[in-house]
C-alpha cells in the first residue's frame, strides 16, 4: 500500500513558514493535529502544532541547545540521537505520527521550524513507520528574519543581531547536511510577493501533482497579503555578515531551481562548533530557573540574577507558582508529550522519595508502577541521596519552599510525580519530571514487583477479604470508607459490598501499607469494582489513576448507586426540564371586595396533621388586607377536609380567600404557580403548608418592599429553624443577605419570602425541579433577568425541620444530581456538588 508522504516545513523561525503553512492548506494539504492559535505576532495563525512544538521545544532545552539562545548557534552534542532524552521524545512522536498516518490518505504537513535542527530524529522515527518524508524548506531574506527576531524577542533573550544572523545560517545549514537525498523544495519569501504564482505552481507539483483544481492557485494567492512584509519597512537594515550574504544568495538560486548546486555547497561549508566562547555565555541563563524566570517577565541578566538569589534564599513563593500555572499552555515550556516515554529504570536503583511515607499504603502503590526492571528491588532513600530518580508525592508548594532540595532534583535524571500539572511546572523549573499514572499499567503490572506479597497476608494480618472470592460471590461493588448519616448503610442494596472502616487500621507498618497496596490492586485487577467514601488527601490522584471514583459525604447508598450508573452511562448531560400545568377545582372561595395587599400562597400535599399551624400563623396577620390562597396538589390524606373547615371556620378573616384543589399531583412548582395565577395582590407570600409566619411578617415585608428600588423581586426576612417539639436550631442560609456571589455557591434564602408578582410572571413562574431545588432554581432566574432581593433584618418566620418535609425525604438525598441540573441550566453557579467525584 502506498503510504501519503509526510512534508515537514522547515526553515528559520520568522521566515514566512506560516505563510507557507496557509498555503499549503490552500493546495489541499491537510495540517493535522492540535494547532497553535494566532496571536499578535502571527495573526494569521502558526499552522504549528502544538504537542509537535512542545517535544521539539523540550528537547532542544534539554540537550542545551535552545534555539534563541547563545548555545542555539552550537552543533548538538555527539550522540545526541542515543541519548535517554532523545529516545523518549522518539517515541513519543512515533506515537504522535502513527495516529496521523492513519487518517492520511493524501499528502500532509507538520511545520515547525525546529525541525531543522532535529532532521535525525524525524528520519529514524520515518523509518520505523516506513513513512515518507518530503522536506520544504522556506527561507527569508537574512535582514528581514532579524529584524523581526530582535523585535520580538530581544527581551525575552537578549537577542542580537550577531546572534539571529548566527541562528538563521543555523537552521538552513543543519538541515541541509542532515537531508541526505530525501527530496527537497526551497521556496523564498520575497517571491511570494515579486513571483506568487510561479511559486505556487512550482510548489503545487512538488506536493500535490495530482491536484489540478484550477481554482486552488487562487484560493493560494489570496493567502498572500502586502502586510506581511513589515519587517522590511521598519528602521535600518542591520548589517550582515559576509557569510550570511553568500548564504542568501545560494538560497535564492535553489528557489529558482538548483537545488541540489544548495546541497553541494552547504556540505562544503564548515559547520558549527559544539563549544561556546565563555565569554559570551550569560551566567543566569544557564541556571535551572531561568526559564521559569523568563515566563514571569524577569528577563533582562539583571532581573534574572536577582529573581534566583531571592529562590536560593527564601525558596520560590505561592504566588509566583500560581502565576506559573495560568501561563502553563499548550506549546508553552513544560508541556512536553513525551514526559512519560522513558523506558525503565536501572536494575539497581537508589529511589529518592519526597512527601510520601512507607506507612502510607498509596506510596507503595505508586512505587510498584514507576518503570521498575523486572526483579528491581529499588532502595529506598532521602531525595538528597538520589540519583537515578526520585519520587514527588508532595505538593510543589512544599517543595518549593526547600531551595536546595528543588536544585538538587534538577540534577536527578528522572523524577516522577502523578500529578500533570506539577510535571509541567517542574519541568519549567529545570526538574526532569515524568508523569506517573497506574490506569494504562495496572492490568499488566508484574506481580512479583514492589508490591509482591498475597492476598493471605492481607487477610491474615488486615482481615480483608479475598477480592477474587467478593466477586464469585456475586459483588458489583466494593465502597471503602463510611458517610453519614449511618443509619442510612444499615440496610444495602444486594449490588453493594461495603468496608466502613478504610483503611483498616488507624496507623499502619511500612509492611502493612504494602499488603494493604497489594490488596487494593489485586481488587481492581479482579475486577472488582471499587468507589472511595472520603478519600484522604494523599489518595485522590491516585484513585484518579486508578478509576476509582471518589465521594464525599453525606451520600447514601441509593444516591451512590445513581452517581455510579450516572457514569456508567457516559454522564449524559441533564435533560429539558417539564412543568405541568394541572387544571384545578375551586373547592372554597369567599371575596369581600376590598383589594388585597399582599396574596398568602400556600401550597399543600398530604400535611393534613401540618398546614392547620400554618394556617392559625395567617389568621393572626397584623396587616388587614390579606388574600388567603391555598393550592393542594392531589393530597390523598385529610388535608382537603383540614382546609375546609377551617376557612368555614376563618375565612372571612381575609379580604379574599380561595381554596383549589390540583386534579393531579403535579409537585410544588405547580402549586405555586397555580397560587401566584389567581393571586389579585402585588405581592405574594409564599408559605409551605409545615411552616410558619410571625404576627407582623407580612406587615414588616410589605413596608419594606413599598420602600425599595423597582428591581427588588423579593424581600425575605431572617427565618429561624426549629424541630417538632419547637426547639430553635438557628437560622436559614446562616442569615445571610440576598447577594448574587453568595447564591452562586448554593441557595441561602428560603421559600418564605414576599415575592413581587410581577417578577414571577415576567421569568415565567416556578419550574419544576425533580426532587427539589424550585425555590434556588427561581432564585436564579430572577437574578438572570436583573432583579434582586432584600433581608428584612429580623426573623418573621419559622422553618420546621422534620423527617417528611421534602428537603429530608428527597432534596438532601439527591444532591449531586440536583447540582447538575441547576448548573447546567445556569453556568455561571458554582455549585461544589455538581463536580465529579463529589
């Protein structure tokens, strides 16, 4: 099978290749991968790939050799292929490209112009994949590339003009003695502008022979824009070398088609030494930080001496970590895809360990993953006594407040650490870091490694159970650790096997928390399906690795076995949310004339032994023109009959009163907004049937809503909680005042408020939340339509808490779920039991 040849854009930085990179795709050459945007300096786009930059970006870093600065004028080290670095960046591309070439069927390019320098490693990985590579080599008039190199980067790394002009002799230079016969096109900028189209038919039948679309031709010349050549029109031209001129001049002719005249002469010239003057060399640039130092503006040799002599001294503050991590991107330094390519460790190894602790069962766990050989009995020790490599378990801000130990880990040849964000901030920092995971291993982890004891010892000395015989025995999954309320656990489901206890003991041996890690693995290799209760702190990236989901309490384990199947599923987003309209009977209704005030909603299922207390709480009201709305959703209780003879008994009380009865139950946004349809008052007070109002309550609201601003939706007052037996318990929400920041994580107002009528209507009423969360949900969507509430600073209203309401039999039971549903119909919530493994 004829495999689509691969073309690698190469040439020096600033030299037009992403304009050729435009190009291309014009001429129906795909560009895959994940690109790097455009920016201020390349509006248009880099047509680079972002993973494809990183690894050429890391390992030129790495082999000392980065391209801007003064040691990228050097040849690369002798060996440089063989080294352990090079070997892992090639599989790592191997891996990029086998990906790729599968999707290929015609030609395609990846452009970077590091690639120049780098030629070998891209061959040997081609010929692993019989793969075919084209080379395109794009080149720039010398004065123009540094102009626009001191432009650009003069800040970031001194550059010079004897430097860039060093550079660019580079990049042409190394590339043409690593090409060898592979076949080659030179395209010039200046002809995109003096000759486009007999360079872009030239370049079309190097790259896509096949393709005769008349209008491609087109669609490349309108890639092509005068603007482009703006570093030609800026200031002087700096004066260049002699060398650099004659350069130029065999460029331009292989353009115009002598090509192979260019590989002749370029194998005659003399090439780079590998050794720089010390002279020229700046003493801050070689040290481990300088790059950390350079992303954080500390560019200038001063500013960089002093930013190191502050970390020496007084370790590498939070905020500068924190303000590393929002620089930390795709294509930045530190974002190398080939950081977990290393192959194995030595046979005899000195292992440095840091953070973790051998009576801690997850570092067992990770040790038994690292890329022991086989046999390999790694000796544990201080990370100061390593070499070969050490283990970070740690957080980097503790590291980091230890200056010497964070040196010395620049100097181990291989530092692993689980977590990927940590393994790209300690690359920037000069750390040979290595991702650690267990997910892609576990199945195939060699069981006499690390972790080589059986699971008799663990049951022996722990008391576990054997996990093979947990799953001939018929369990789907096994829950680690307990959550309140316990009572809840008494009675589990048959799917369910739980060990309340984990770990099993308090404090464990190192040879403890080493069966207690082979037993954890040997679970998930049965596979037995495992789920954390309460991790603690040193275990969550770990159960990540192992996919092992994780939950903090309260969670029950009818709400668990939902969150499990919830991922199971894929974890389908919310779906559209219903809320009925239930036609309803008028069953009691009296009207004395008088125009109410304020509209009582009270909403009703199945309270019968309730809603009379509610009801006396109303009768009481100090302010005299009240409407009296009750909506009972379906009781099949006595609240019907409760209703009746009481407004038999007290209706004419209230200037209007209605009782009205749902012909279904259709949950308590209908109900409510039933109530607030027929309401006839400009304000309404929404009363659950088991609460309660103070004597003034509607009085004291209804003053302060006449004196607040238009906006004001809601005025809710301080609502003390008592159980049954009237015992206070404190107040909602804390007491806190409606704001917008504070909503943002959860509701903290209650039902019980006055709400302006005409904001109801003008959101569309209550919608109906399964399982709770109306009252947040309406929360919400006033505030997305620009009103807000106020707190009457005083409490007017009692909340009972009993085992029936709904927020004990259903909302509190059904949390994350909620969260979800409540997140996904307003993005800007927080809501800390929407996130996974909550």
């Amino acid at each position: 099978m004829n495999r689509a040849p691969l073309i690698l854009v190469v040439g020096m930085h600033r030299s037009g290749t992403s304009l050729l990179g435009s190009i291309l795709e014009a001429l129906g050459v795909a560009l895959p991968g994940p690109l790097i945007p455009a920016d201020d300096h390349n509006p248009a786009g880099y047509f680079e790939r972002s993973d494809i930059t990183a690894l050429q970006e890391e390992l030129l870093i790495d082999l000392q050799r980065w391209w801007p600065s003064e040691q990228g004028t050097l040849a690369l080290p002798q060996d440089w292929l063989t080294t352990p670095r090079a070997q892992r960046a090639a599989i790592c591309l191997k891996r990029l490209l086998t990906v790729d070439q599968q999707q290929q069927s015609g030609p395609w390019a990846i452009k970077d112009p590091r690639s120049s320098l780098l030629l070998p490693l891209w061959r040997d990985v081609a010929a692993e994949l019989n793969l075919t590579l084209r080379l395109l080599l794009a080149f720039r008039d010398p004065a123009e590339v540094v102009t626009s190199l001191i432009n650009r980067d003069a800040a970031a790394t001194e550059m010079t003009s004897a430097r860039a002009q060093a550079l660019w002799i580079r990049h042409q230079q190394q590339l043409l003695v690593d090409a060898g016969d592979l076949p080659l096109h030179v395209v010039s900028y200046s002809r995109w502008f003096d000759a486009p189209e007999t360079q872009i038919q030239a370049l079309q039948t190097f790259c896509r022979p096949d393709n005769d679309d008349p209008t491609a031709l087109q669609t490349a010349l309108g890639c092509i824009c005068s603007d482009y050549r703006r570093s030609q029109t800026h200031g002087q031209s700096p004066l260049l070398k002699r060398k650099v001129r004659r350069w130029h001049r065999q460029l331009e002719q292989a353009a115009a088609g002598s090509v192979e005249a260019l590989r002749q002469w370029a194998r005659r010239q003399p090439e780079p030494s590998a050794r720089l003057n010390p002279r020229n060399l700046s003493t801050p640039n070689q040290h481990p930080w300088s790059r950390a130092l350079t992303a954080l503006g500390s560019d200038q040799s001063e500013l960089q001496a002093a930013g190191i002599q502050a970390w020496t001294q007084s370790g590498i503050a939070p905020i500068s970590l924190a303000q590393l991590r929002c620089l930390n991107h795709p294509g930045f330094p530190g974002d190398d895809p080939s950081a977990d390519q290393g192959g194995p460790l030595p046979q005899r190894l000195r292992l440095g360990l840091i953070g973790g602790s051998l009576e801690d069962w997850t570092t067992h766990l990770w040790i038994h993953h690292l890329p022991l050989s086989p046999g390999s009995n790694p000796e544990i020790c201080s990370a100061e006594a390593a070499r070969d490599a050490a283990l970070h378990l740690q957080t980097l801000e503790i590291t980091a407040q230890d200056p010497k130990q964070l040196l010395h880990l620049t100097k181990v040849e291989r530092v692993f650490d689980p977590d990927p964000d940590q393994v790209k901030l300690l690359r920037l920092l000069g750390v040979n870091a290595e991702q650690l995971s267990i997910h892609h291993t576990l199945h195939n982890a060699a069981c006499e490694g690390w972790l080589n004891s059986n699971n008799v010892e663990a049951s022996a000395q722990l008391g576990l159970p054997c996990p093979e015989a947990l799953v001939m025995l018929g369990g789907e999954w096994l829950c680690l650790g307990s959550s309140e309320p316990e009572d809840s656990w008494q009675r589990l489901p048959a799917a369910l096997l739980h060990l309340p206890v984990f770990p099993p003991a308090p404090a464990l041996s190192p040879e403890q928390a080493r069966l207690l890690a082979a037993w954890v693995q040997a679970c998930c290799s049965a596979g037995l399906n495992l789920v954390r209760i309460n991790p603690q702190s040193s275990e969550p990236l770990l159960w990540k690795s192992l996919g092992v989901l994780c939950f903090q309490q309260p969670i029950n384990p009818e709400e668990l076995l939902e969150e499990l199947a919830w991922h199971k599923a894929g974890k389908p987003a919310p779906g559209t949310i219903h809320t009925p309209s239930p036609t309803s009977q008028v069953l009691w209704q009296h009207a004395s004339g008088l125009p109410p005030e304020i509209s009582i909603c009270i909403s009703s299922y199945n309270y019968a032994e309730r809603i009379p207390a509610a009801l006396e709480s109303c009768l009481g009201q100090s302010l005299p023109a009240v409407e009296l709305l009750i909506v009972d959703d379906a009781s099949t209780d006595d609240s019907l009959r409760c209703c009746h003879e009481w407004l038999d008994a007290h209706g004419q009380r209230f200037c209007s009163a209605k009782l009205l009865k749902h012909h279904k139950n259709s949950g308590l946004a209908a109900a409510r907004n039933t109530a607030f349809a027929v309401a006839s008052a400009p304000w309404c007070w929404v009363l659950d049937a088991d609460n309660q109002i103070d004597v003034r309550a509607c009085e004291l609201c209804l003053g302060l809503a006449k004196a607040s601003p238009d906006t004001t939706a809601v005025v809710h007052p301080l609502i003390r909680i008592c159980n049954d037996d009237g015992q206070p318990l404190g107040l909602v929400g804390g007491g806190h005042p409606w704001q917008r920041e504070q909503l943002r994580a959860g509701n903290m107002i209650d039902a019980m408020a006055l709400v302006r009528r005409s904001a109801w209507e003008a959101v569309g009423g209550y919608s109906h939340i399964p399982g709770g969360w109306e009252d947040f949900d309406f929360w919400c969507k006033l505030i997305e339509a620009g009103w807000h509430g106020v707190l009457y600073p005083q409490p007017l209203a009692t909340y009972t808490q009993h085992g029936t309401s709904m927020l004990q039999s259903q909302t509190n039971q059904r949390q994350r779920q909620l969260s979800r549903l409540l997140l996904h119909r307003h993005p800007w919530l927080q809501l800390a039991f929407a996130a996974e493994n909550r």
